[in-house]
C-alpha cells in the first residue's frame, strides 16, 4: 500500500475567489451554501481554494482539476476521496436549524452524483 500524500501549504491570497472547482464538483445550487474563504499554495506550487459550507461550518479544500483535500495541523493538506470530504461536510446538515429539506436533498444528491458514472 503506497504511502497517502500529505503536503504543506500555506493561505497566499483572500481576495480574489475562484468557485469553478467547487462548481464543477457540486454544482451551482449546492455551491450557494458555501463562502469561498481563501487559496492556498502547496509546496509542489499547485493551488486550493478553500471553501467554507455555511451551516455546518466545515471546510473542503479543491484543487482547480478537482483534487480534494482535507487540513491537517501544521499546515498540512491530505488528499482524500471528494466523496468523504463531502459526506463530512454534509452529515450534520439534517439536523440544523433553518437548513431546509431542499438544501439537504440538493447536497445528498451532489455526493450521489459522484458514485454515478456520468455515461451511464
């Protein structure tokens, strides 16, 4: 079994919001939970845009081909399954106040769409 890649990283921007990894990994409806927080550079020079969802306050990190990662203290990104990252931003939502059924379905069927090959 290979060794997982894990690397360090730091935020370099707050300003400038990039949403096209996010979008192309959720879509527009489910994207409008989140806020884009900031971009961080890796020591391999690739580049995450950090997102925040806005209920469950819980992150995903993406890079721009879609490469998700989860943070690690000190400044280090883990690459993991997009699927688990989301199923761990989502899990909680069901059971938060104001979160609508809408918004928990849209969320739930991003993750499904994911497991389903889109040729099929």
């Amino acid at each position: 079994m290979g060794r997982a890649r894990v690397y360090r990283g730091q935020s370099c921007q707050g300003d400038k919001p990039d949403w096209e990894p996010l979008v192309n990994a959720v879509g527009e409806r489910v994207t409008a939970d989140f806020m884009w927080m900031f971009e961080v550079e890796l020591t391999t020079g690739d580049r995450l845009q950090a997102y925040k969802h806005v209920d469950t306050r819980r992150y995903v990190h993406l890079a721009h081909d879609g490469t998700a990662y989860t943070y690690e203290p000190e400044d280090r990104y883990r690459v993991v399954p997009l699927g688990d990252v989301l199923v761990a931003v989502f899990a909680p939502l069901a059971g938060l106040a104001g979160v609508t059924e809408e918004q928990v379905r849209a969320s739930w069927e991003a993750v499904e769409r994911l497991r389903t090959p889109s040729d099929v």
